[in-house]
C-alpha cells in the first residue's frame, strides 16, 4: 500500500482541532505535548501502514497493562527509567554537582514509611530460610570524604524468591524495608537476607511487550537505596550484587559499573560470633558520597506516585495488584 496522508493540509489542520489549538481553555504545554505526540503516532500509522487490526490490539494491550497497573512495570523495560537518570546526570554535570555516588532508577515497588532505626536494623522478619543472612554496611560521605552523621539511608529489597513486600502480600508488612539514620562516623548497618533476582510476572502485558521485542524480563539481584542528609543532593540509587548471570543484563538497565558491588561470603567463627548470627553469611560494603546543595528542592526525592506516599493515590496503592 502506498496511500500517504500525513502531510496533507486535512490531516494537519485534524491535528491541530484535536490537539485543542483552536480552544481558549486547557493548559497549554498539554496541548504542544499532546499535537507532537498525535503528530508523531498518526505519521508513524501512516508510514508502517497500521492496520485497524493491529491498531486495536495495540489498544487492547495499553487496557490490559493499565487495568493491572502495570505502566510503572514496563517503563523500565523501555528505558525510560534510565533515559530520564541519563538527563538528570546531564543536568548535575552542567550545574557541576558531581563527584557523588552515581544515581540509578528507583523501580515501581517502593513503599514509603517504613521503620526508622539509629545506625543499624534488622530488615528481615526470620520467616524467609530459604535467604542466607546478609551482613550489609557503609559509610556515607561528602565529596572531600568527611562523614555524614544522621543521613537518613532508606533500603528496600526483594526476598528469596524475588518479591517485595507488600506487593507479595505473602510478606509480612514492611518485611525487607528499612530507614537506618548514619551513627556519628556516617555508618549504617543492616542484617537482613541475601535477595534474588526478580523477573516481571510471567505471562502479564508487560511480559507480551517484551516478548514481542524478543527480550527477557530478568533483573539481577540488587537492594534499592534513597539516601538523604541536610545540604547534600538527594540520591535514589541501587547496587547489584556482582555475579549474577543478569549483573550485566538488566532489563530494567539499572546496571551501572561503579555500583556493581561483590558479596563476600564470610564463613569465620569469631566473625560470625561478633555479629551474634548463628553460622555462615554474605557481606556487603557499600559506601556513598553526596554531592552539596543549597537547593531545598534537591533535598529530598523527587515527586511521584508512590505506595502509601499518600493515601489518596490510590492508583499506586493498586500497583499491588500487579503480583509482582
Ligand atoms: C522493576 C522491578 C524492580 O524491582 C526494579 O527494581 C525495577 C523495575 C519492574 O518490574 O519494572
Ligand atoms: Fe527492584
């Protein structure tokens, strides 16, 4: 078929009806998003001769995924988690905010508020035996490495198995979550267990996406991290425990270089003993530096839609449905 309409006047004039053009009301940078998103879907219709029949499987599959909240599950797959890190660095660099721990994406399965503890915590409830214990510490830093005390490091990872509390409700609350406030050197300190990787539900739309692409849904074993600390840049980062067969295969391309972070399984008696655990288990050291700001706004994590961050979201509360 060789029929091409994008480019006459009719559609382009329908653009601009659509996109609201010709209305006084509505909120402008929507409607300049809205004509170049339409503008670039209609030509790409028109230039891969979009059938009605995949046009409206295209539509069946966008209910399915946001009928099972899963947008949030499939932006990482697509990259844009990463794409919108990639600006941010470009941003830090040009205001030179640099020298700090790298920032990585934060993932769909945060859940705020979960319990504080001064210096060190135990994340995990006992239940999961299948973990072997992790022994998981650091120091937190400025840039000229003077320690920070009383930085709040937010943790949060997956179990044996690859589920998040909360969205396993098979999981106790809060099971595997964890705010530490630094000591007075800066430091932090988590007993918690060993995650596994994590794969997007088997058979979910955001599985048929990546399917379609030819692409898995693995991500390595990794623990999320937000740290924070008065006048210091906000970090929303993660490491991924080294040798994992997805350490340099994420789907989510949360990988980066300097956050790939081995464990080092730790069998001594007296080492085991100065810990009180009762036998072998796996340490973790991961060190953070903070770059400087005055910016108030910085400071804290960047708003968004997030599992009990507010209760009348309730479309993040849902995303535990995505059985994830
Ligand atoms: C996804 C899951 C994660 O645990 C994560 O850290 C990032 C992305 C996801 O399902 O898209
Ligand atoms: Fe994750």
């Amino acid at each position: 078929m060789t029929v091409k309409i994008f480019d006459t006047p009719e559609v382009q004039d329908f653009l601009k009806t659509v996109s609201g053009f010709d209305q006084s009301g509505g909120d402008e940078r929507a409607k300049q998003i809205m004509h170049r998103l339409l503008s670039d879907l209609y030509k790409l219709i028109d230039d891969f001769d979009v059938t009605p029949e995949e046009y409206w499987s295209a539509v069946s599959l966008l209910n399915a995924l946001g009928g099972q909240t899963q947008f949030g599950l499939l932006s990482p797959g697509l990259g844009f988690d990463h794409y919108l890190d990639m600006r941010q660095d470009a941003i830090d660099a040009e205001a030179r905010r640099v020298g700090g721990t790298p920032r990585t994406i934060e993932g769909p399965l945060y859940v705020a508020g979960a319990p504080e503890a001064e210096g060190f915590a135990r994340m995990d409830d006992g239940r999961d035996t299948d973990g072997e214990t992790l022994w998981l510490t650091g120091q937190v830093r400025d840039v000229d490495g003077n320690p920070i005390a009383g930085a709040r490091v937010e943790i949060w990872h997956a179990d044996s198995k690859g589920g998040y509390s909360f969205f396993d409700p098979t999981q106790s609350e809060y099971n595997l979550r964890r705010t530490i406030v630094t000591d007075a050197e800066g430091r932090y300190t988590a007993r918690s267990i060993v995650p596994s990787g994590y794969g997007v539900p088997e058979g979910s739309p955001t599985d048929q996406v990546l399917k379609l692409l030819g692409r898995h849904g693995e991500r390595p074993a990794h623990i999320h991290y937000f740290i924070s600390a008065p006048g210091h840049q906000h970090l929303t980062t993660q490491i991924n425990l080294a040798g994992d067969p997805y350490t340099f295969d994420d789907f989510a391309y949360a990988t980066r270089e300097e956050l790939v972070i081995p464990a080092n399984r730790i069998e001594d008696a007296d080492e085991i003993a100065r810990r009180e655990l009762d036998g072998p288990f796996s340490e973790v050291t991961f060190d953070i530096v903070l770059t400087a700001t005055d910016d108030p706004e910085l400071q804290h994590r960047h708003a968004r839609p997030r599992a009990k961050e507010d209760e009348q979201d309730k479309a993040s509360q849902l995303a535990g449905t995505a059985k994830v």
